[in-house]
C-alpha cells in the first residue's frame, strides 16, 4: 500500500489521514482552503463559528489515535467540564438532577480542536498536505479506483492525477463520491432524510467566568410547542460561546435586543439576567441546516476497490446532539482496525462496520428530532413509544441522580441506548415522583 488521498481536511479526513499513515507510505490529504496556522476558524468548515461538544466517548476515540491530545487542550486552556456537576440541562421542560457519572467533557471551540489534530497529523513524516487544490475526481480502471484528480487552483487551475491505492471522500455534506458512482455506472446509495430545519445564530461574548454559578455549560433543549434551543459554552481565552437555535423553520434573532428576547423565552431567567450585562466579542453568525442525511453506502450490491466514504459524506447529524466529531473519532478507528486486517475487500468490511457504530448516535438524534411535532417525518408506533418514554426519563432525571447519570452516560454514547430499558433503571423511572415542570416559555 504505497498511497492514500485523502479529499478534504476536516476533522473526518485528518482523523481518515492519522488512521491511514499506519499503513501507507505517503498519505496526501486535499484541501481547498488555504489552512490557517493558528485556532482560527476557515471558510471551508460554516459551522466552525458555533458550538461544538466533544462528547466523552469522542475524547477517548481522539486520544487512543493521538495520544496526549486531551493534555494539549487543557494546556491551550481549554476547561475539562465535569457532565454533571459543571452543566445545567434542560430537557422536556426539566432541568436534570446533578450527581456523579463519572464523565467529563472537553470544552474547546471547533478552531482550537481542529487545529490541535492537524498540526499533530501534519507532524507524521509520511502525511502531506495539498492546499489550495480542489477534489475533482477520481480514476476508475477494471472495478479499481486507481487515482485521484486534483485541480490546483492557484495554478490555472491545472489538474493533477494523483495515482493512489485508496481514495477517501471526507468533502463533509457535500461528499461527492456518490456522485461519481454514478458516472461510472455503479448505484447512488439509498439516502435516509429527516428534515430538522435548524437555524443557529452564535457569538463570543465575555461573561464572568462564574455567571453560571460555577457551571461551565448552558443546554436548554428544544420542547414540543416551543421549537428552540439555547446553549452557553465556557471556552479557552476565558470567553463564552453563546448559540441561539430554531428547529422547523424557526429563525433566531441576530440583533441584540432580539437575542435578548429570545433568551428570555427559555425557562432560565437568572441567565437572562446575567445576559443583559454581556460583552459581545463577535458579530453574530448564522448557520442554517436543512436536514440529516445518512447515505446507506454498505446496501450497495456493488462498490469499487479502492474508495471510501467517511464523516458528513457518509452520515451528517443533527449538530443540534453533538454527535458528528465523535462519530468521525469511531470511523477512523474502524478504518484502522479494518486495514490492520489487511486492504483486501476494505469497503465491503469499513462501510458495514461504520454503519453499526452510527446506528445509536443516528436513532438518538432522529428520534429526538421527531420528539418535536414541528418537524416533518414519519413516525411509527415504536418511535412514538420510545419518545413518550424519553421524556419520561427526562421526568425522573430532575429527581434522581442516578437515572441522570445513565442518561447522560447514553446521551455521551459511553452506554447504549439499551441501558434506559433495564428493568432497575425502568423501575426508577416510573416511580419517580413527578417533579414541577419549568414553563417552556420561561414565564
């Protein structure tokens, strides 16, 4: 295996590209951007301006393929927030019991995250990076890919053929590799859709670093009837990330009066208050996210040798759960056990594999997602179930620790979601006294 191309160099490609220097000579990653040299946000990646989570399992995903990575963040300052004890969730209309499950978060804005990996994947000696240069293709001989194409655009546009062993489309939600499947005459994967239409606005703004009380992160999740979310995030540099969030349509505001009114339509009235004297740091920025996809590429009869499919390309969550940064931790690891066993039938034994770790997060997020009546999607029997029973779990985690605990050890994917159906943890849920239910509207 003498070479690896890598399109892309988001997280889910420099991640793709640590896995793959274990294994090939020469690992070249593609990169449109001209990629900055500090923790600073790029054009290429829209939602860098935003709130990002790594969850807990993410963070032991990150470390086991770059080892002192955590060390690094908390050196750059980045807080190491207990789950429990330094967060105030809200969900359903209940703020969540606090106690003790272990779990910690790191909390590093996505520029100081991605910028930590990259440099630690442009250290490797067999890793090189292409910048400026635009995926434009790929080579296909005898059911082979056999190179990639490259325009380099500070260069007439010229295009470059990049003979390669293995080339992986990590180009995030606009991932064109289904595309060229199709011009080849291979199948486009099936696609499964859930229309969440999420809207965020976000800034940095400067509050006292105890304006939480001591708590380092806001989430007050969105609540039937009430299609919004607010988070508050303690970052690096002593500074605070704040995203306003509307689901199904819903526009959050970008003046500052009208976040100021958005807020105070959240069951947090002493944040509002602590609102009202912020500094803002930034101009608001907006995101807009139409829907979730997942692109079924393991239910494909056929598929090349020598492509694969990883990150937003392959699956793109809902940012609204955190999940996407964890999810890309997995699959490069899937990748390198998978090539640990050798590089014969790769795809045939990476997509099955990468598609059972994005079952949890995937049923987690769409079924939280068709929680809300405002979305559109069909919703059978079961789903209906399991999220009548979610916020009944929501119910009882007000009041009991210990069901906070294992829910957030799910939420975290450090448990699977099997782990809420116990029949002791069940027990608890439904004999929990109903606790007083925070007005949606913050009244």
């Amino acid at each position: 295996m003498k070479r690896a191309v890598v399109f892309g160099a988001s997280l889910s490609g420099l991640l793709a590209a640590r896995a793959l220097a274990d294994f090939y000579s020469e690992v070249v990653v593609v990169e449109r951007d001209t990629l900055p040299t500090s923790p600073s946000p790029r054009r290429g990646v829209p939602q860098t301006e935003h709130n990002h989570v790594l969850l807990a399992h993410g963070a032991r995903e990150y470390e086991s393929l770059l080892p002192g990575l955590t060390e690094e963040l908390l050196g750059a300052g980045a807080p190491h927030v207990d789950m429990m004890r330094q967060t105030r969730m809200v969900f359903s209309g209940y703020e969540l019991a606090r106690g003790d499950c272990d779990t910690k978060l790191i909390h590093a804005s996505r520029g100081l995250l991605e910028h930590a990996v990259r440099s630690r994947v442009k250290g490797l000696s067999n890793v090189e990076f292409r910048e400026g240069c635009e995926a434009t293709g790929i080579v296909h001989e005898d059911g082979r890919v056999t190179a990639a194409r490259v325009t380099r655009l500070a260069d007439g546009n010229r295009v470059e053929t990049l003979a390669s062993d293995l080339v992986v489309d990590a180009l995030g939600r606009g991932g064109r590799a289904a595309t060229w499947l199709t011009e080849l005459g291979y199948e486009a994967p099936a696609e499964d859709r859930v229309k969440c239409d999420v809207r965020y606005v976000s800034r940095f703004v400067s509050m006292p670093a105890d304006a939480l009380n001591g708590d380092h992160f806001l989430l007050v999740g969105a609540a039937p009837g009430l299609p919004h979310l607010l988070a508050a995030c303690y970052l690096e540099g002593d500074r605070w990330m704040l995203t306003l969030a509307g689901m199904a349509g819903v526009r959050p505001p970008t003046t500052d009066e009208g976040i100021q009114e958005f807020a105070e339509t959240m069951p947090i009235p002493d944040f509002c208050e602590t609102l009202r004297e912020a500094k803002p740091l930034s101009d608001p920025v907006s995101l807009h996210y139409p829907y979730s996809v997942r692109r079924r590429f393991e239910r494909l009869r056929r598929f090349p040798d020598g492509l694969l499919v990883v990150g937003d390309a392959l699956c793109s969550f809902n940012p609204v759960y955190g999940q996407g940064m964890t999810v890309a931790g997995m699959q490069a690891r899937i990748l390198r056990e998978c090539l640990a066993e050798g590089s014969d039938n790769l795809a045939r034994r990476f997509f099955p594999a990468a598609s059972k770790a994005i079952d949890v997060p995937w049923s987690l997020g769409a079924g939280g997602d068709l929680a809300m009546p405002e979305v559109e999607g069909y919703r059978s029997p079961r789903i209906r179930l399991l999220n009548r029973y979610v916020a009944r779990v929501h119910r009882a985690a007000s009041r009991d620790p210990r069901v906070a605990a294992v829910f957030f050890r799910v939420a975290g994917l450090l448990e699977p979601p099997s782990a809420l159906l116990r029949p002791g943890f069940m027990a608890r849920v439904f004999t929990s006294r109903a606790p007083r239910r925070r007005d949606p509207r913050g009244a």
